[in-house]
C-alpha cells in the first residue's frame, strides 16, 4: 500500500457507512462526522469502531473515531469525504470551513454541484488555502445499512463520473 492517507467522512448514512468500513479495511485511518443527535445505534456504533461490508464488497473496517465534533473529524485527515445528500452540503460546509487546511482533498460524493458550492463559500470567507475540490455524479455502488454495524452493498458500480478542481488533480483523486 502506498501512502497512508488520513480520511474523514461526513455522514454516517449509508453511503458514508459502507465507504467509511471499506477504506478502513483497507487500514487507513477513518474519522466519521455525524451531525445529527446520536442515535443508541450510532452511540453504539462509535463505542464499538467496527463496521462490516457486506455483499457485493465483502470487507470488515475499524474506524478511528465516530464524533459531531467537526474539529476532531477532520484534523490531520488528507481526503475528506462528503457523503451527504444535497439539502446538507451548506449546513456542513459552514461547519468544515474553518478547519480545512493546505493540501487537504475534499471528495463531494454525490456532489450535485456541491464543488461549485464549497468554492464559492471559501472564496466568500475569504479562505485562500489550497484545497482540492472533487465532485462524483453518484455514490460508487447501492447499499443499505441493516444494523447498526453492517452495511450492505447490493451492487458496486463499474463507472463513476468524478469533476475535480483544479482539473489537473483528477488523477490524483483517482488513485
């Protein structure tokens, strides 16, 4: 394995879940944000770390922390992943904002225009670090959590439209 990238997810839906357990199998480091009121599930679930990938993917991950602390979500993590739906990506950008760092890659899956978004934010706060902004045009597979721990992934997809800026990153994103 090359590098050992730091990851943040922001949500812990399904999608955000199945992506979290995934990169954590891989043995990178994983922080989740969640900004909703914990749930006795995701309670559980951030005393435990341990999320199983089921179906399509078969893997089993443990995560570093799960917190509503967005400050400890993303703090040392290279590639923040913003596993969102649309309605959220505001609300959690203003959140995210004053703790992005140089260098950081922040991933919008699905991203809706939720790159042009965060841009427009930074650039209206006036934040000038260099932050790689991407975009996908939907989650990577079709999933659903069924417990607290498992999540399960009914189809990984073969292809998957990614936008990045600046445009000259794309293959870094990639890999």
């Amino acid at each position: 394995m090359g590098t050992l990238y730091r990851f943040a997810v922001l949500g812990c839906g399904n999608g955000g879940m199945a992506l979290a357990g995934q990169i954590a199998a891989k043995g990178y480091s994983v922080n989740i944000f969640e900004g909703l009121e914990f749930t006795k599930e995701i309670t559980r679930l951030s005393e435990e770390k341990e999320i199983i990938v089921q179906g399509d993917i078969q893997s089993r991950g443990r995560i570093n922390c799960l917190t509503n602390d967005m400050k400890v979500a993303v703090a040392g993590a290279d590639v923040i992943l913003v596993v969102l739906p649309a309605f959220a990506h505001e609300p959690v950008f203003r959140k995210l904002l004053p703790h992005l760092k140089d260098g950081q890659r922040v991933v919008i899956i699905p991203g809706n225009y939720g790159s042009l978004l965060l841009k427009k934010m930074l650039l209206d706060s006036g934040i000038s670090r260099k932050i790689t902004i991407s975009e996908t045009a939907s989650l990577p597979f079709a999933c659903r959590i069924t417990n607290y721990k498992t999540v399960m992934v009914h189809k990984q997809k073969k292809k998957l439209k990614l936008a990045t800026m600046p445009a000259d990153e794309n293959g870094a994103i990639v890999d």
